[in-house]
C-alpha cells in the first residue's frame, strides 16, 4: 500500500518540467521562535526523502546561510533582487542559478543554497518598482531543476522582503513558541498574510499550511505559562495548529515516554548540529531520532494541507 510520505514525494518528483517547483515558507513576525531550526530541520528530512532541495535565506543575518555551511558567498539572493537604476532589470530567472551554490560538505549532495548576506537588508528599503516580485519569477527559473524550496524569513512585522517571501511562496508554515512572542509573531504574520492572499491580492493562492509549535520545553520542563500560551495559540488559530494537547503535555506513564509528535521539543543536539553546520539526520542518539520524526510530520503535513502536492 503506497503511504501518504510515497505520495507526496513521488507528486514532487514527478512535476511537469514547466511547473514551478513547490515552496514553503518558514515565517514568523518575531524573533526567536525557533523559524531557522525549523527550517534547517525541514531542508534535512526532505533531504533524506531524496528530493531535490533549495534552502533560501532571506533574513540579512545569514543565520540559516551560515548553518548550511555556506561563507562568503560569491553571489547571493541580494544580488537576484537588487536591480542597478543605472543599468537596463535582468531576468531573476536567469540569475537564480548563478546565486545556487551546493550546501557545505556536513550536508548531503541534493541540498543547495540561496544564500543571504548583510546587503540584503538594503532591500527593505529600495524604491524599485516590483522589488517584491523578483523573488517569485526567481524560483520559476528553477523549473525541472528543482523539486521543493524552503524559505527562511526574515523575523519582523511586514516589510519588502517578507512580502517578496510571501508572494513567491505556494505555502507558508508559521513556527510559534509558548511565549507572548510565539503568539504575537504568529497573529502579526497572519495579518500581512490576510493582504497578500486576498482577492485580487499578490498571492491569492498562499496555503497557510499550519502552525507548529516551536523550542517547546521537554516534557517535565513545562510551566503554567506554557499552558497559557499554547492556549491562547490554539484558541487564535484552531485546526490550523499542528498535533494534539498530548503532543505537548505527556511526560510518560510508568516510565515509556510517547513518541513526539508535530512539535519541535527544544533538544540540546539541535544547536550541536547547527553549530557544526550538520543535518539533524546525521546526529547520533534518541533525541536526534525525536527531532528528524517531528520534522518529518510537519513537513508532510506541511505538503498535504488543504489541496496538498499529492
């Protein structure tokens, strides 16, 4: 019996040559809600599944550039969106491959990167007239190349960049701590998201395709705070929000602790493996094993959600 994860990669795989590769976006309107290590996490198991994968920075910080083993970039998304006022626009499309560059040597092959740099916040403040739309007819450039992109946004409310993020990606996954920044990032994103999607909006077709809970604690470490928060998140977003209360909450029943589920435990070997420019999947041990299952789940469900690739 084929299984929803054959489906999906095979639907992936099997793309007409003129469509667009599929894109998610890893998106929040805060900062430190674990957005990068979901989608440093994402890029790793899609990886492992053979796909063909694009992991592409758009935060001037680099974070995820670096974590990929990428420095110094010799050309980067900076350089596909920047237009020279003095010179005649050059297609995006055609540029985008001149700023691919495979992932550093800790990263499987089928991994590559659009890097960001520092430079690329300029662009938060460029005049170009359809700035925000480079970004998109960059990624049609990858047809046949590529199977599936994973963007990186940048964490703050609005802007150019996380509108060109929004209007070039097919869906969005929004990563949200059990804090007042995990809610507020989220609703914020929802906010410019409610813009882009609407009727005669930029991206009419953007699929939220869900929230995921991010650096929860481990089980035992949760406080009534976290309660709240996860709370009010679910209140905010309902089906939206990926895996049940027992995802969060369980601490075990005479002493066999329940598989993670859809939800991003904030293990020790995730900075590990960032650290070493690694991919989870290459990290011995039991809560490696945890993350790359939880990864897994939101990635699949990620690309199932509502009208999903298979």
């Amino acid at each position: 019996m084929v299984t929803t994860k054959e489906k999906i990669i095979a639907a992936l795989k099997n793309r007409e040559p003129s469509d667009q590769p599929e894109s998610l976006a890893d998106a929040s309107e805060k900062g430190g809600v674990g957005k990068t290590s979901v989608t440093s996490g994402l890029i790793a198991v899609a990886a492992e599944m053979g796909l063909e994968v694009v992991g592409g920075d758009l935060d001037p910080r680099a974070t995820l550039t670096k974590e990929l083993g990428v420095t110094d970039p010799e050309f980067s998304i900076n350089d596909v969106m920047y237009v020279d006022p003095e010179e005649p626009p050059t297609d995006p499309a055609e540029l985008v491959h001149d700023a691919l560059v495979p992932a550093g040597p800790g990263w499987p092959s089928n991994v590559r990167v659009l890097a960001s740099e520092r430079a690329l916040g300029r662009r938060e403040l460029d005049p170009t007239p359809g700035m925000e739309l480079r970004l998109r007819r960059a990624l049609q450039g990858l047809k046949g190349d590529v199977d599936l992109v994973i963007l990186d946004a940048p964490p703050r409310p609005g802007g150019k960049l996380m509108g060109a993020i929004l209007i070039a990606a097919n869906r969005v996954l929004i990563p949200a701590t059990l804090t007042e920044d995990g809610y507020d990032g989220a609703v914020e994103l929802m906010r410019s998201i409610s813009h882009i999607a609407a009727p005669g909006g930029l991206n009419p077709n953007l699929v939220v395709a869900g929230v995921v809970f991010s650096i929860v604690p481990k089980r035992g470490e949760m406080r009534d705070v976290h309660f709240h928060h996860e709370k009010a998140i679910r209140e905010e977003f309902g089906d939206l929000v990926m895996g049940d209360p027992e995802d969060v909450y369980w601490s075990g029943e005479g002493g066999v602790l329940r598989p993670d589920g859809p939800v991003i435990r904030n293990y020790a070997i995730r900075e590990e493996c960032r650290t070493a420019c690694i991919p989870i999947t290459a990290a011995p041990g039991r809560e490696a094993k945890r993350l790359v299952s939880s990864y897994e789940q939101v990635l699949l469900r990620s690309l199932a959600a509502k009208g999903g690739v298979a």
